[in-house]
C-alpha cells in the first residue's frame, strides 16, 4: 500500500530531523504531527473500507 509506504518513509524522515535538531525543536514537532496524520489518514481510509464491506447498498 502507497500510504504505508509513506508512512514509513515519514517516520524515517522524523528520527533523522529530531537526531539532528534535537527532540526538542519545532522541526522535530512538524515531523511527527506529519507522521500523525498520515495515520489518521490511513485509519480514515480503512474505516471507509470497512464501511463500504458492510453497507449492502
């Protein structure tokens, strides 16, 4: 899946921006709330599916 590939690829980008400005910095901050939405995007798209799974219609 694309999404978990970005995912992935956010969370990687995330520890190298917090090893290299510190845990602490806005930058560090602003990779980790992309990480979080990219999850939430991923559990939107799958509370979609499943809802489409179940409405007959």
């Amino acid at each position: 899946m694309v999404l978990d590939q970005r995912i992935q690829e956010a969370i990687a980008r995330a520890r190298e921006i917090c090893a290299s400005k510190g845990t602490n910095s806005p930058e560090c901050a602003v990779a980790w709330d992309e990480v979080e939405e990219l999850h939430a995007e991923a559990a939107h798209q799958k509370s979609r599916s499943h809802a489409a799974e179940k409405d007959p219609l």
